[in-house]
C-alpha cells in the first residue's frame, strides 16, 4: 500500500488581524499618554502653587497612569508579534500578563487611596487651605478622564483586547479619584474637610474591588479556564450538527486574550478512510471558526468509536505488520494476489477489506474456494473478526 506523505502542518493562524488591531490599540494608548502627561504636569504645578495636597497627589497617580499607558504600548507590540517556534500559540497572552499588572496596580491605587484617606482623617485640623484655581483644575481633570475613559472602552470593545479594557477602567479610576479631589478641594473651600476624606475612603474601596475584578479575570485566562458554559454549548451544537460527525466526546476550551482556543474529539463511522475522517475533521474545524469569531483556532480528534472501553481495547491490539501475518496464514496462497488492505479496529476485533487482483475476481471458483478457506479458519484467528474480499477496478 503506497502512502502519501502530507506536507507538514503550519501553526495555527492565530490573530490574523493583528497588525490591525496593533495599530488602532496603540494610537487609543497614544492618545491616553499624550493627555495623562498634560495633566501630570498640570496638577503638580497647580496643586504645588494653590497648596493642594490632594490635586499634587492626584498628579503622582496620573502620572502611574502614564507609566502604565506606556506598558500597554509595550503589550500591544509584543502581543501583535506572529505565531513563531518558540511561541506557535501567536504572543496574544502578552495582553493577559499586562491586564494582570493593570489588574495589580489598580488594587494598590485603591488600597493607597482608602489608606491616605485614613491616616487625613486623624489630622483634619493639619489640611492646608487651598485655592480656587485647584478646584477648576480638578473638575477639567476628571472631565478629561472621564472622556478618555468612554473612548478606551469603545475602542477595547471593538477590539475585544481585555488589556486596552483594564487600561479604561484604570482611567476611570483616576477620573473617579478626580472627583474625589473635587469633592476634597470644594469641602475645603468651604470648611468641610471630612467629606473629601469620607469621598477618597469610598472611592478608594470601589478602585481596590475593581482592580481585584480585573487581576482575578487575567489570573483565571492564565490557568486556562475555559469559555462560559453558554459559548461552549454553542460550540458543541455546531460540532454536533457537522454532516458525517456522528457525536463529541470530549470538548476543551481556553481563553488567550481576545481570542479562544477549541479541542475536541469527534465520532465518525469508524469504517470511513483516513482522508475522509480527515476531511469530516476539517469541516467540523471550519463551520467553529465561520460560526464563532471568537474561535482562533481548533484541534479536531477524530474517534471511531463511541464506547471509551472499547477504544482502550484496540490500543492492546498488535500493529499491521503482525496482523497482516495472519491474515496471510488465512489466504494462504492466495495473499500474493493482494493488492491492498484496510484494516478496521474495532474493539478487541480487526475487520479486513481485502482488494484483490482483478485476474483473481474473475475467477469464480477460485474466489469460492478463498471464501471457503476464510470461512473454515476464520474462527480460529485471534485477532480477526471478519474479512472482506473486494475485487479493484482502476484504469490501467
């Protein structure tokens, strides 16, 4: 039997637009920078000049967020990088790890808020007075955030990228904080102090549980915690429906930043050729990606049996080489007349599809004679269940 060798398989095309979405992720994160320097500057020299403690702390944290602008630039290119040797999942993970790190730095933001906010409390008589150009300044801050935090949002949606995601909450954070500020600098202003104070606790809390939100989400793609129990069910209905897929036995998902990764092993009639069973695996592999686009990539295994008991039992089966020995003892003279073999293992049983020499087809007694010789030894075979003579017509 001659066997084709197919050429080897490419990586799976991860991320086939993600130069695209390199492009539009870092002009939003661009945009993110330019401002968030603008305000850094701003608000230390305001906050320095009017003596408002809050609007010069506010600075330092947006000048974090600049830091972390910075950071997703650096993901965003990483994270557009090609499936390579060393990486032949694509680098889209990149994105995960950073929205980790956002994930983390918005925690400490919101922890170091609800602790400042704590520790002011004990000495309210102790605040500076300030001035009213802070208070201006405050209320453009957080107008500006809360703009560029509307815009990250629409364009991480669009992108479906988690990391340009937690980099808009992290904006909203800071215009959150902003009005804090706010509330702090017009408290002052008019001899109610512990209200800013009471503000940044409460602020403080939500940023903490956001950020907690976002690093537990990036911690759970990183284990490979598969799709929501919906999505799967979608997926395995499309899987089901395929002509010729016969059930599923096992279907496996995972997250990697935008995208999703599928396995699963179909049941096909175990008697179809290889390049068949290949063939309905393909189908089944297309009709996910065309029907989710969220699916980069899927592994099909294609199973021939659907009892898991029996296909454990053809794994203790011996190779061709040894069968194919015995089919020989059962044709006898006859096996020099094969021109090709199919086995099939089903269970702890072998069936054979035998193709014949046309010259021995057209001899009907001497086919009678194989058919009784098979039938007399066939029970005594210890690995055969039945054989099949078939007679090959092909152009010559």
């Amino acid at each position: 039997m001659s066997v084709e060798k197919s050429p080897p398989s490419s990586p799976p095309q991860v991320g086939a637009t993600d130069a695209g979405r390199y492009r539009e992720a870092s002009r939003a994160t661009w945009i993110s920078a330019a401002l968030n320097l603008a305000l850094t500057v701003v608000q230390l020299v305001v906050g320095w000049l009017a003596h408002s403690q809050s609007l010069i702390a506010h600075g330092i944290h947006s000048f974090s967020d600049l830091l972390s602008d910075f950071l997703v630039l650096y993901a965003n290119r990483k994270g557009s990088h090609p499936a390579d040797r060393e990486h032949p999942y694509g680098h889209a993970r990149v994105e995960t790890a950073a929205t980790l790190i956002l994930g983390a730095s918005l925690s400490l933001i919101g922890f170091g808020i609800l602790w400042e906010a704590t520790l002011r409390l004990q000495h309210v008589a102790d605040l500076q007075p300030v001035e009213l150009i802070a208070l201006w300044v405050a209320l453009a801050t957080a107008a500006s955030k809360e703009i560029l935090f509307r815009y990250l949002l629409r364009v991480a949606g669009r992108l479906r990228s988690p990391m340009l995601a937690a980099n808009a909450w992290h904006t909203r954070a800071d215009a959150a904080s902003a009005l804090v500020v706010v509330a702090g600098i017009a408290g002052a202003l008019m001899g109610w102090a512990f209200l800013d104070l009471l503000a940044a606790a409460i602020m403080g809390f939500m940023i903490l549980r956001m950020g907690l939100k976002l690093g537990w989400e990036s911690l759970q793609e990183l284990i490979d915690t598969g799709l929501d129990k919906e999505k799967v069910e979608a997926i395995r209905r499309t899987l089901r429906e395929t002509p010729g897929v016969l059930g599923l036995h096992e279907l496996r998902t995972r997250r990697m930043a935008h995208q999703a990764l599928v396995d699963a092993h179909v049941l096909v009639d175990p008697r179809v050729s290889v390049s068949e069973g290949h063939r309905l695996g393909e189908c089944a592999r297309q009709r996910v990606l065309d029907a989710h686009p969220e699916v980069a990539d899927v592994l099909v295994h294609i199973d021939a049996e659907e009892d898991q008991t029996l296909m454990r039992s053809s794994a203790d089966l011996p190779d061709r080489d040894v069968l194919m020995v015995q089919l020989h003892a059962l044709l006898g003279e006859e096996a020099a007349g094969i021109e090709r073999t199919v086995l099939h293992y089903l269970g702890n049983r072998v069936e054979a599809d035998v193709f014949l020499a046309r010259e021995a087809c057209c001899d009907t007694a001497r086919m009678a004679k194989l058919e009784q010789r098979i039938a007399s030894q066939l029970p005594g075979a210890p690995h055969f269940r039945a054989v099949t003579l078939n007679c090959r017509i092909a152009p010559k």
